[in-house]
C-alpha cells in the first residue's frame, strides 16, 4: 500500500504469510491468486479476492482480507501523519529510511 500527500510517497506493509506450495506453483505459472486457491483446491470462492482472500481462508476466519488491508494503510500512513519526526535529518552519513 501507499500513500501519498501530492508530493511525497509513504509506503505501508501488513504482516506477512506464505502461501502453500501448490498455490504457489500455480500463481507461478500465471494464475491470480484467487484462481490458483482455486486450482489447488485451497478454496472454491470464485470472488476469493474481494471477499476474506486466501488470508481469511489461511487463517480460519481469524484474518480476512479487509483487516489486512486497512492494517497495511494504517503503516503507511503513520509518517504522513508524524511528519515532525519523519522529517529530521539523520546524521551525516546514515541513510534516510523511507
């Protein structure tokens, strides 16, 4: 996810999971991941990805797919939002994180 105030980029990330092997295989062979939870038998939901997403069939309805969402917007939007300290230059030599 990223946000963006006009002039400046501020990427965001959620948690991350992997996905099973044979979903893998298929999305490496050019299926979405909708289709390859599909053809691997993870899921029959031909709206996987706009509903829980593999995430929510994964985790047993402990994640879905919306919350893992907003949780990547939430990250992404948190030096856009404390600009003070995102904005003070680190010392001479050290690189800029963002």
């Amino acid at each position: 996810c990223v946000a963006s105030d006009g002039s400046q980029l501020f990427p965001g990330w959620s948690g991350a999971f992997a996905i099973p092997p044979l979903v893998a295989h298929h999305v490496r062979e050019g299926s979405d991941l909708t289709q390859a939870s599909n053809q691997a038998a993870v899921s029959a939901d031909a709206n996987l990805g706009e509903g829980v997403g593999l995430i929510g069939v994964l985790s047993r309805g402990r994640v879905d797919r919306l919350a893992y969402t907003k949780q990547a917007i939430q990250m992404a939007l948190i030096p856009a939002l404390e600009r003070t300290e995102y904005d003070r230059a680190a010392p001479a030599g050290e690189a800029r994180a963002g």
